[in-house]
C-alpha cells in the first residue's frame, strides 16, 4: 500500500502559496486494511477516509466511467489493482492531476508543472467532458489564477455545451462553483471564460453580458467588470457581490429568476434584490430632505440590521464606481447614509417610551430622529 499527497495542495505548493488542506489518495489499499489501521469511513459514493489524527481525507484510488447524465451518471471502480496514474487521469486539470509520494518526489504524467508554468488551464483526458461542472471549474480557476484556457480545453468546453451535455447542470454545484468564482481576486475573468466556453447565457440570461476575446463587449459586461473589480479590492463578502452582479438584470422579476435558477441561499438573494430596489435612491442621499434620509434608511431595515445596510452601501460604491470609473473620492451616498444612521441610532427611543402616550411614541421618535439627522446638516 502506498500513500500520496494529490490535487490542490501539491499544485498550491509549486506556485509557492499557503497550503491548508491536503488530500490523499491510497493505491494498493483495501477498505478493511483502512480501518485496521485506524482510519475512519466517510465516503458513500466511494470509499474515503479520515486520518486518526490529522483528519486529512485518504481515498482508495479509483476510476470512473460514465453510465448516465447527471453527475450523479458514475460508475466508480475502486480496488487494489487501480494504478496512481489512472486515479489521476479521471481529474479535470492538468494542474490538479499531480501527485507526491512519501519521499516527496513529484508525480507529473500529464505535464502540470509545465502547464503551471505557462499559466495554462489544461484539460487532463477526453474523459473531461463527462462532468459538465467541469466548465465551471475552469472559469474559477482562470479567476483565482489568472490563467489561459488551453485552446483545445475551450474547444471542449464549447462542443459540450453545444451537444447538450451542459443541460444537465444541477443548480446546488452550479452555484458552488459560481459563488467560489466570485470570492476569487479576478472574479470578472469566471465571467468572460463562461462566455468563451458559450455557456455565461444559459447561465445569467437575465443580465445581457457580452464579451468577446475575454473582453466585456456591451456596458452591461464593462460595467461590471469594474464593479467587481472593486469588490474584489474592497475584500466584499459573497452576498455583495452576488447582488453586484445581479444589479445588472433589468427588473426585480430577473432578479428574482435569477436567484431560483441558481438557488442562491437567502442572504444572497434579500440584499440583491434590496440593492436592485434601493440603489438608485441612495445614489441621490445626498439631495435627500431628512424626513426622506429616514424613510430611506427604515425602506432598508437599516436600524434592525445595520451590517447588512453596510453591505448595501459598500457594494453601492462599487456599482458607481463601475459606471463613473475609480474616483479618489468618498462615496459621499454612503457617507451621508451613513451619518444620518448614527445620528438617528443616537436617539434615546426608550427615554421617548417611556415619557410619551402610547399611541403617539412612534410619531415621537421618528419626530426626533429626523431632529437628530437635521442636527447633523
């Protein structure tokens, strides 16, 4: 039996960044010699281990052969007769189909190292086309790496869409792949390799994206671009730039498609469609009397949930940033906004309860928290 450390850190490792994770993959092992050993079974699908100490994932090398559509359409063959060399075959991308033993000698048979550097997304086998999440995972790692895309991998990408084999894309793995896209340092390059590979429109129909060559190709596309490229400065969380994104649908029915086509968790979709209701009245905060400032403010949920309005006004700046282009300045709508909360937040409403007749404590208070926000000038 022999162990090797396999995927993501070994490829992570070359590059020289930070690897918290390791995979393994054991060849010539049983499950019953696993367990023997100490080794906990997770694995339903194929047989995947946890270390007893380290917790690390060992998974008994194996092959996989398409029976159906669906990514759940697999046979898995998992025995001691697998060979390292075929367990890596079965892999997306050159990149992600090395290996190291024990000794810490590399196992390269698909030349990742050299792909990794050319800063080329390879395809590893024919076998790629099998699991159309792949395409996906392409545009994610052209986003976190800045890499190409193999002239012969895109040629693949698009002959999978066209041949219907991208149809049966499951939403859960489509947006697993789409929201780690977004987090990465160049999200807009997911975008312009989805469109590449023909597949961005089947995806986001809502929003009209165009690139052509990698480049966005309409307002809608250059727009976000800068958008992103923002957020990706501002280290935004997920849920900002999702509703970055979704800002670019032509009503809140789009958005709402979109976001039940990609079955985006909740957070996700409450702030994409606050951020398509809201953004252009805070865009005019500043010309806003106070009564109004307040109306905003309350339109948003903004005193029960101030780190969400932050969120909104964050990717606000953004979204301006993405028409008008960087500006040194402030974004004076958030600036504002901001203010305004702080000195309506400072408003004593319990002091106003209790002093006031019941029926007239709300009127008292939002009495005196435009008060405050005129106080402010």
């Amino acid at each position: 039996m022999k162990i090797y450390a396999v995927g993501g850190a070994v490829r992570d490792e070359l590059l020289g960044l930070g690897v918290s994770d390791r995979d393994h993959v054991v060849v010539g092992g049983t499950p019953e010699e696993m367990e023997r050993l100490g080794y906990k079974p997770v694995g339903k699908d194929f047989p995947v281990f946890l270390h007893p100490q380290t917790h690390e994932e060992y998974a008994l090398a194996r092959t996989e052969r398409k029976v159906a559509r669906g990514y759940k359409g697999f046979k898995v063959y998992a025995a001691p007769d697998v060979t390292l060399e075929q367990d890596l075959e079965r892999r997306d991308l050159t990149i992600n189909a090395m290996a190291r033993d024990d000794a810490g000698r590399l196992v390269d048979p698909f030349g990742g190292a050299a792909d990794l550097e050319r800063g080329l997304l390879r395809h590893v086998s024919s076998a790629f086309v099998e699991d159309p999440v792949r395409i996906l995972r392409v545009a994610r790692f052209a986003a976190r790496f800045g890499f190409a895309v193999a002239p012969e991998t895109m040629a693949l990408m698009r002959a999978m869409v066209a041949g219907g084999e991208a149809d049966a894309l499951v939403p859960e793995r489509v947006w697993q792949e789409f929201s780690r896209g977004l987090m990465e340092g160049d999200p807009a390059l997911m975008f312009a390799v989805l469109a590449d590979a023909s597949l961005l429109a089947r995806l986001l129909p809502e929003l009209g994206l165009a690139f052509e060559h990698g480049r966005p190709d309409n307002d809608v596309a250059r727009v976000l671009v800068r958008s992103l490229e923002c957020a990706a400065a501002g280290r935004l969380a997920l849920a900002p730039r999702f509703a970055l994104t979704a800002l670019g649908a032509s009503s809140g029915a789009g958005v709402i498609a979109l976001c039940e086509r990609l079955k985006t968790p909740a957070d996700c979709r409450d702030l994409a469609l606050l951020a398509h209701r809201h953004r252009d009245p805070i865009g005019r905060a500043p010309d806003l009397r106070a009564s109004d400032l307040l109306g905003l403010l309350e339109h948003c949920d903004a005193f029960r949930r101030p780190g969400r309005f932050a969120d909104l006004l964050a990717l606000c700046a953004c979204a301006e940033r993405g028409h008008r282009g960087w500006a040194p300045v402030p974004y004076m709508p958030g600036v504002v906004l901001g203010r305004a909360l702080a000195a309506a937040q400072a408003v004593d409403a319990a002091a106003l309860a209790v002093r006031g007749e019941k029926p007239d404590i709300a009127a008292r208070i939002r009495r005196a928290r435009v008060a405050a926000i005129e106080s402010i000038g």
